[in-house]
C-alpha cells in the first residue's frame, strides 16, 4: 500500500523502499469500491464484472482484493510482489491503499527500524499478526 519513497522524506517519516509490506499483508479486507474496480479493468483491459470476479471477492457485504499465499506472512494481497515487496499495480491500486497510513508516520516502519537498530541487523523482520476480537480480521 504505501507509497512512501526516499524522495518523501522531507514529509514522511516513514521508508516503504526499506519495509516488507505489512500493510499489504497482514491486513485481510483491502475494501474495493466500484471506481477501484473501474480502475483495475482498465489497467487490465477487461470488463469491471471480469476485474471484479478475477481480483476481488466478497466478505459480507463488502467488496475486497484476493490474496494468496505469502511465504513471509502466510497471506497477502494478490497483488503484492513476493521478491521486491512492491505493489504490481501500484497506479490502479486501491483507494485506502493511496491512503495509507494517512499520517506522516507509519506504526509498521517505526517497529522495523527500531528492532533492526535493537538487533544491529539491517535484515531483521520482525513479524506481526493482527487480531480482533470477532476473529474476522482487520
Ligand atoms: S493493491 Fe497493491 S498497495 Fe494495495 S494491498 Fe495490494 S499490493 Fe498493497
Ligand atoms: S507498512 Fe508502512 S512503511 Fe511498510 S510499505 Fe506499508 S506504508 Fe510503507
């Protein structure tokens, strides 16, 4: 999800070319709204009910990205690249994945920098597993 690079630091405090991607691993609803759909067809030339059918599925009543499996995470965003960590869509992807973190800071950077620094190990991961109370993710 993030799009923080270097050449954001004077307003971001945060490094998406130095994380893992948690925000587009641990999180299990990436929400997608009709226009995110429209985008994605269009990036893929297909139809929106072909984009949708392929790229997302239903929870509930909301709409949100597939995933697959994630030989860090266990699961991520079907979208994510496993080898860079990088968003394969990164300008059709979703809405909150533009948002995201929406502060200059990221809580998922912050902790990768401090354990890497505590464990003078610049390839350190810690790894982190959300949890909520009705065990239905995110
Ligand atoms: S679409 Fe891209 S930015 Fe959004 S969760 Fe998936 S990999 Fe991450
Ligand atoms: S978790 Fe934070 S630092 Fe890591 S890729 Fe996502 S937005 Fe960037």
């Amino acid at each position: 999800m993030g799009s923080g690079t270097v050449t954001d630091l004077k307003t971001l405090l945060y490094d998406c070319d130095k994380c893992v991607a948690y925000c587009c691993s641990i999180y299990d609803r990436v929400q997608v709204t009709p226009r995110d759909i429209r985008r994605l067809a269009a990036h893929f030339r297909v139809l929106p009910e072909v984009a949708a059918k392929r790229f997302t599925k239903l929870f509930g009543k909301e709409r949100i990205l597939r995933r697959k499996h994630d030989r860090l995470f266990g699961q991520a965003c079907m979208f994510l690249d496993q080898g860079t960590r990088k968003c394969t869509i990164y300008h059709a992807r979703p809405a909150v994945c533009r948002e995201f973190p929406i502060t200059e800071r990221c809580a998922y950077y912050d902790l990768i920098e401090f354990e890497r620094e505590q464990q003078n190990d610049p390839d350190v991961i810690p790894l982190v597993k959300i949890t909520f109370k009705d065990g239905n993710g995110q």
